[in-house]
C-alpha cells in the first residue's frame, strides 16, 4: 500500500451480487484503498469474469459462502427477494465479530430475512445508499454515484456501535451523509419518495405499450413532453424493483390506496370540469417542489 | 437592417400572452430578425413591463385587440381558457390575410374555441412547438427552448397552403422539426406522452402533501429516489395545465381509464405476492425505453 494511502477500513470485503451499486462500491474501495481483498461472489460466471476484467475482484466465485468465509465485511448487493437464501448460505461460514450489511431499499425486511439466520457473534446493519441510476449490471457502477446522496442504517436496537460506525465511515469514504433511522420509518419515507414513483412509472409506460402500434411508435416520437422521464424511471432493474415492492407491500399498498383515492378526486373534477379543484392541488404541489429544490437535491 | 440578416418572414408579429413559450419565441424572432415589429399584449402591466424590459416587445398593450391590429401574424401564447375570450376580442380587428396560430397542448379545441371565430379571410394554423420547462412566465424564456425539438401543425383541411407553410418556416427556424397531424390525433398522442404524465405527477405530489408534517420534511429529504422527477414535473404553471385537462378531457379521461385498470392490476399482484405478473409488466417496460433512447429523444 502506498504511504498517502489511508488506512483499510477492513481487511477483507465479500460483495454477495456486484450489480450497480456493487460495482460501484468496489470502485470506491479500489480509489480509496477501503480494504485489502475484494472477495466478489455471483450468479454466472459472465458477471464474475466482467467483474475480473474490470479490477473490481481479487477473488471470483459463484458461490456465495466462499466469498463470505474469512471476510470481516459481507455487503449483500442482490435483489432483495435472494436475500434470505445469501442469509443461510454464509451464516455457517462467517468469521466471528464480522459485519453484514446490505444496500436494498427495503429495511425492515432485512431485520426479517436476515437478522435470525446469523450467528449470535456476528453484527447485523441494514443500509440503504440512497443513489441509482437506471442502469443496471457490474458495468454500469462508476465511484461518484454516491456522492453528495445520503445513506441511511437502520441498525435494530442494541447493536454493536463500533459496527455501525464502521459501516457508516465505508459510507462517509463514499461521499455520503450518514442518517441513522428506524427501519419501519425508512420504509414508509421510501414508499412515497422512490416506491411509488417508480410503480407509477411502470404502470404509465406499460399503459403506453399497450396503445396501437402506430399510436406508440408516436409516443416513442414525442416523449419529450414529460413522458420520457417516467421511460426512464420504469427501465430500472425489473427483478430489483419486483423485489422491493414485495418487500414493502403493506407501506406500499397503503400508500397506493390514498394516490388512488387522490387520482379518483382529479379525474371526477376533470369530467366535471372543476377547475377551481385542479388549480388548488396544481398549487400545492409547488410547495413542495420548491422545499425540493432549496434542499438541494436538485 | 442589416445585410447579413434574413429577411423577415412576418413585418408585425403579435403575441396574445409572453410566458415561456412566448417569450422564447421573442427571442428567437430578435435574435433572428424574424419580424420587424413585436407586439405584446397581456393581461398585467407588470408581464407588460417586463417584456419591455428584457427587450423582446416593440409595442406593449393590456388590449389583445390593439396589438392584433395590423398584424400579420397573431400568436395566442396564453392558457387555453383564454383562447375563445381571444378570438373574441381580436377577430373585428385582424387584418385580411392574416394568420392566427397558438401554441397550445391540445389542438382540436383551438379549431373549436378559435375557429369559428374568425373573419373568412383569416388563416388558422393551429400549432403545438412540443418544448418546455418547469419554469413560466416571461423572464422564464429562452432562445434556444426549441432546437431540436418537434413543432406539430394541424391545419384544418383547405387551409391555404401558404400559410402553414410560412408558420412551418417561422418555427424551422427556431430549430424544430415540423409534423402536420390530424388534430383528433394530436390529442391522443400528447394524452399520453405529456398530459397523463403531468396529471399523475400531480397527483403523487399532491398525495405527498397530505403526509404527516415529519414525514413530509423527510420527504424532501430523500427525494432523488425517483420522487424529485415528479417535483419538476408538477411544478409546471398550474392554469396552463389546469385548462390542459379540461381541453383535452375526453382523451385524458379514456386513457385515466385505462391506466388505472392497469395500476390496480399490478395493485392486486402486490398484494397477492405475484412476482411473475410485476416481472413481465417491469420487463416490456424496458422496450419501450429502448424505443426512446433510439429515437434519440434523451
């Protein structure tokens, strides 16, 4: 290791899935020397040999347990709906003190799938890198994609602070801002701000692909006008994004239940031809996009 | 003059209203010396005074009538709840020969509202530059809104060839690309591509500010998972879209119809844990990002 390099925060890391953000952590541990090994495991051998290629993986395997055995880091980084199988895979293997944490966008389900097939003497911290893009696949990471986004753990009550701070400063070494939160309220906070919009994303396009051809060649032609964001929205992961809402269904179903109620409100007063209706909630919602853009999300 | 300049293609252009479209079409038409005269009328003194101010007015009035007169060209940038009020006021004054054209998101309702209106020796040209921002009224606008982007004419049958021709050049040269369409289909298509989208964007911020005060702030916080998309979206001038909606109301209506078959379908597969249904639903969605992003619309 190179003098100016800083310390590893650990000696050896085990990515269980190297998708988008695997990929992308492994390249902010490779830029800032974050640990000595990359242990990286997958489901085919194509996705290990592009993580080879790439210089993201020190060692390649497409079992899971050999990638965690020996690793004082074990980051599940697949589709949430693996996650109870990766949990039973390496508990047997996991070296005692070892961290496991994870970066779906679903938490309580973690503390749930998770959390009871470890070992006693190993430390569970739930994480969600609040980034994305909507591509997908080891190829597609790049370091700066956490940068300036926040992180939240959602570690459960009375566990280890060392753990957390050591996953949390992985996170800071990222270019994140740490938030520490409740699982049950990071689910419902995700529902509206990413579950919803991109079930609503996908619903809108697949309406779209169901109009007459020569109708949705035309879509495709002027998507400028606004239905192209949601295009992109809904070309995310489809076995990630299957995932999360089946792992926040109740946070999700509730939510939907009021977006419909509100959508039923808007269409009667459009086929009524309420304008006072629509202007009150246009209006509204300008609120909170300028609270968006003051908080410099933008 | 200058030699170097092109020749104009209108000596008075009229702008019934300068929000963002107007006034980036100004813009162009300085930039460009696409007329020799631009009169701006509106319903405020102070819109007047800014338009003055930034330059792009040659005459300024708060009376459509008295910037209409004379004019070769009149262009209604106001809502389209303004149109037939317009078309009111300025028809004893057009002069013969004149064009009237708009710049309006749904089409069949300016050869309805506006049509009927005009002296016969008047050339409607109903017109749809598909381009836009977040951001209205006239310090909104910029020269460049429209390069690249497609200008939908749709001329009712018979209408004088010269004058289609002459609004097809005058946004040519604003940089887009024109299309002549049917009006009934026009509408279809931008229900689908620009108004559904707006209107469920509303709607899911609209649903965001009914949340608890603390987990509104926390919304905010945590917008860019999708959420922020829809922010912008529904942050676009609610009485333009106000009478967008109601313009275009059987459209929106048919296709409100559809989409909400189509949510609450992935609605039940959540709820009853069907994976398969939200996996082919999420999948074909892809292709229809394809389609875009070969379209070269990104």
């Amino acid at each position: 290791m190179a003098a100016d390099q800083p310390t590893p925060l650990f000696e050896r890391i085990a990515l269980i899935g190297i998708g988008l953000i695997g990929s992308s952590l492994a390249h902010v541990a490779r830029r800032d020397g974050l640990c000595n090994h990359i242990a990286v495991s997958a489901r085919t051998q194509r996705t290990l040999d592009t993580a080879r290629r790439l210089g993201l993986a020190d060692s390649v395997t497409l079992d899971a347990a050999e990638a965690a055995a020996g690793a004082d880091l074990v980051m599940i980084c697949t589709p949430m709906g693996a996650y109870e199988a990766v949990a039973r895979a390496i508990a047997p293997v996991l070296k005692p003190g070892c961290i496991v944490s994870d970066v779906g966008s679903v938490k309580q389900s973690v503390i749930r799938d998770v959390g009871p097939r470890l070992p006693e003497d190993v430390h569970l911290v739930p994480a969600h890198p609040v980034a994305g893009t909507e591509h997908s696949g080891p190829e597609a990471g790049f370091p700066e994609l956490f940068q300036g986004r926040w992180c939240i753990l959602t570690p459960a009550e009375g566990t280890e602070p060392d753990a957390v701070e050591r996953i949390a400063e992985l996170w800071r070494r990222a270019g994140m801002t740490i938030e520490i939160m409740d699982a049950n309220h990071h689910d419902r906070v995700l529902a509206i701000t990413s579950h919803l919009p991109h079930l609503i994303a996908y619903t809108i396009v697949g309406t779209a692909t169901d109009l007459a051809e020569n109708l949705k060649q035309e879509v495709v032609k002027y998507s400028a006008g606004g239905f192209r964001d949601f295009t992109r929205i809904a070309a995310s992961d489809p076995v990630m994004w299957r995932d999360i809402f089946l792992a926040n269904r109740e946070a999700i179903l509730e939510l939907l239940g009021q977006f419909s109620e509100d959508l039923t409100a808007l269409r009667r007063a459009i086929r009524r031809g309420e304008g006072d209706i629509l202007m009150d909630v246009f209006t509204h919602t300008r609120e909170i996009r300028r609270g968006v853009v003051e908080a410099e999300q933008d």
